[in-house]
C-alpha cells in the first residue's frame, strides 16, 4: 500500500473539468514529480490532495484512509503539508512568526527546536528572523514557504512549483534543498516548471495533459524519453 494513493479523481471549477480521471501513487520516501504545461491540472491536484479543492469523484487516500472529504486543517494534523504556488507568506508578519505559524496543529517544547532547524537549513533566514516577510528577496520567500511547510512534521511535503521566478542560483539552492530532504527519508509530491531538474531527482514522475495522465514512469528514465524530451524539455 502507497502512503498517497489518488484513484480516478476528476475535479471541476464550475462546468470546466480540470481533472479527468488521474491516479497515482506516492510510496514513503519517495519523490514524485508532476510535470506538464501550463493547465494541465498539477497545481489542482495538489491543491484537492491538501483539501482546498473538493472532487467531483474519485477517491484520495493517506495511509489507506479515505482523505478527499476531510477538511484541510485536519489534513495538516495527518501528516500532509502544502508549499503553495505564489509561497502564499504573510507578508506582514516576521520570519520568525510565519514558521511558528507552520505550526500552528502542534503543541510543546519541540516547536522551538524545530524553528532552529529551519535556521539551520537556511541560514539566510536566520539572519532576517526579525523582518517582514514581505520585504524578503523572491527566494528568501520561497525557503520561507519550505521552512513553514516543515514546521508542521510532514510525513508528506508538497511542493508547488518551488523554484518559479527565482534565479539560477536560488534555484540550485531549492533543489539541493530538496535533495537533501529526499536524503533524508522524506516523501515529497513535487510540481515544478523545470522539468529536467524535477525529473532527475524524482524516483517517479507523471506527465499530465489537460487533466489527465499521459505518461508515468522513473524519473530517469522519463528524462531520456524522446517526446518528453522534445515537449517538456525544450530539444528537437
């Protein structure tokens, strides 16, 4: 049994069906990636997974639980965080009281260590501990939006187009970051723009179109595959 499970799910914005039917697995420790166009349905898959979106049919589960009709704050208290596309901060907060915002399900001493470790992961916010958010460079926001997602213990982190309008070398900074995530044993639902990067280190990869799943296989091994090569990876 995978730790997320998505059976047949179809999700809806009014009469416009933005997923059609897609399944897929997430095993412990695992990092999937979802890789596809703009509008391809990514985004609304992370989106229904962490309970902001509700599907029209299909069937999520954590865990073997059924999750799609649980609300979203309890989602959070199961295991399941969300870094949203945009990084979705609170501008007007500090840095310190958005990550203690992370966890907000939690209780105890613990939450202070865990701050620390944020700190220790990007020291950059350390430095800036005391600044709004809002005044933080693009990728100071997006190690932000990491950190907060951590500090509520995820037994699985998603990541929604992570390194989105960052430069090149905030970019190397969040996938390494991921990486050393990965290392680590935890289960990462990756969507991200930078195809060939989210495919070589994804142990498993989707490619939606229009709302369904058109491809599925190792990361890898999707990475020397000729269409995706030629449709996500820009070579001819």
């Amino acid at each position: 049994m995978s730790m997320l499970e998505v059976r047949d799910l179809r999700v809806a914005y009014g009469a416009i069906e933005a997923i059609k039917g897609i399944s897929l697995d997430v095993d412990e420790g695992q990092v999937v990636t979802l890789i596809g166009t703009n509008g391809a349905g990514k985004t609304t898959t992370l989106r229904t997974v962490s309970g902001l979106l509700r599907p029209v049919s299909g069937e999520i589960l954590f865990d073997g639980q059924r999750l799609d009709t649980v609300k979203a704050h309890e989602i959070v208290k199961q295991g399941i965080a969300h870094s949203p596309e945009g990084r979705r901060i609170f501008p007007l907060m500090t840095v310190e009281e958005n990550l203690e915002l992370g966890a907000y399900t939690r209780k105890g001493d613990s939450i202070a260590k865990d701050v620390g470790a944020v700190f220790d992961r990007f020291p950059r916010l350390l430095e800036r501990r005391a600044q709004k958010a809002g005044t933080l460079s693009g990728g100071e926001q997006q190690m932000l939006a990491i950190g907060r997602a951590l500090m509520s213990s995820p037994r699985l982190l998603m990541l929604d187009e992570p390194s989105m309008g960052l430069s090149p070398i905030m970019i190397q900074l969040i996938f390494e970051t991921i990486a050393e995530l990965k290392s680590t044993g935890t289960t990462i639902l990756l969507v991200e723009q930078n195809a060939s990067a989210a495919l070589a280190l994804a142990d498993v990869g989707y490619v939606l179109e229009t709302g369904r799943v058109v491809l599925s296989g190792p990361g890898k091994e999707l990475l020397k595959d000729e269409n995706v090569r030629k449709a996500y990876l820009g070579e001819d």
